[in-house]
C-alpha cells in the first residue's frame, strides 16, 4: 500500500496455487530465499512511487528459471491478501480504510509464523454434498476461520467465501507440511469443482 505521503507498507511475499486459471490457495510468507521477496518488495515499491499510486495494489508475480517476472497488477485489495485479515497486524482492508481516510497507516506484520488461505468455489449441486452441510463441517472446525461472501446462489466455480489457517511452524517447510495437511482437510468438506 501507499498512502498519500508516499508512504510505503508491504505484506510477505505469498505463493499462490491456481486451478483452471482461478485461485486455489495462498500460503503465506512464500518459500522462497530472502533476495526473492526483497526484490519483489523493490520492484512493488518503484513501481507504486513512479505511477503516484494511492491505495492497495496487489502485484503478481511468475516465479522460475528467468527469475522474477510481473505477471498482473491488481489496484485494489485482492483475494490473494485475504490471509491478512487474521494472519497479520493489519489487514488489506485497514491499509486501505486508513489511506482513503487518510490515517495513520500500521505497518502490517505477520502475527503468526504462517497463514494458509483456501477459496471456497461453487460445485455442481449433483456434485457434491448441501451447502448448508459443508458449511456447518467448516464451521465446526476450530482451526478454520470461515469467510462466507452471502453471495445469492452456488454456481460451479464461482467464488463463495474462503478460510484462513493459522500455521505455527517456524520454517519453511513444516509451515508447507502444515498447510498441505490443513489443505487436504478443507478439501475432504469442500472439493474443487
């Protein structure tokens, strides 16, 4: 985010995975060496301070062999910053409520060592189990904190809410096991479509 004194704020650098060109899950901090995020960060923040931008504004990223490369710029808050809301000090959407308020700006920090964020997609009604009962299984799982959008209707693939996990390991790889764990759970109450 930026905000109206040029002011610069930055969450971690995530992963994002996708399936049939829509947002699967996010893990938060990305995987990656150090020199990836803080180049990420660099070229976020030029670019932030050469358009003049105001607000939140979520860069992609592709990740591989030719390094670093900008993919889409998104100027607004984005589902993959959605982890913010429970995983950091202050979330996407405080960035943007102080910026156009035009308060104090918190920088947000991770408040925990991990996040994992999964979309919740719209299924095939003869595809999987009522809406009412994934819901519910959600719900009751103490370790999922569900947003649901109240969007009217379920039609496949469509974005219907998400839940965010908290992740406690302390490196990179047991958060990615604890995710994966957690992932393999939200997908045994709701499956991709």
């Amino acid at each position: 985010s930026r905000d109206q004194r040029g002011r610069i704020r930055h969450f971690p650098l995530v992963q994002t995975h996708q399936h049939q060109q829509v947002c699967d899950w996010v893990l938060a901090p990305a995987p990656v060496d150090p020199s990836v995020a803080a180049l990420a960060y660099n070229v976020a923040a030029s670019l932030l301070t050469k358009l003049g931008y105001v607000g939140v504004l979520a860069l992609e990223f592709f990740y591989g062999p030719a390094g670093l490369q900008v993919n889409e710029i998104a100027p607004r808050t984005h589902n993959s910053g959605h982890f913010s809301i429970e995983a950091c000090t202050s979330s996407q959407f405080d960035q943007q409520l102080c910026i156009a308020a035009g308060l104090q700006v918190p920088e947000p920090e991770l408040r925990v060592p991990g996040a994992l964020m999964v979309n919740l997609l719209g299924l095939a009604p003869d595809k999987a189990p009522p809406l009412d009962q994934r819901l519910a299984a959600l719900e009751a799982d103490p370790t999922l904190h569900l947003h649901w959008y109240d969007k009217q209707g379920e039609s496949e693939g469509r974005k219907l809410g998400h839940v965010t996990v908290l992740l406690s390991g302390f490196d990179a790889e047991t958060r990615r096991r604890e995710a994966m764990e957690a992932l393999e759970n939200v997908r045994s109450i709701w499956p991709l479509p």
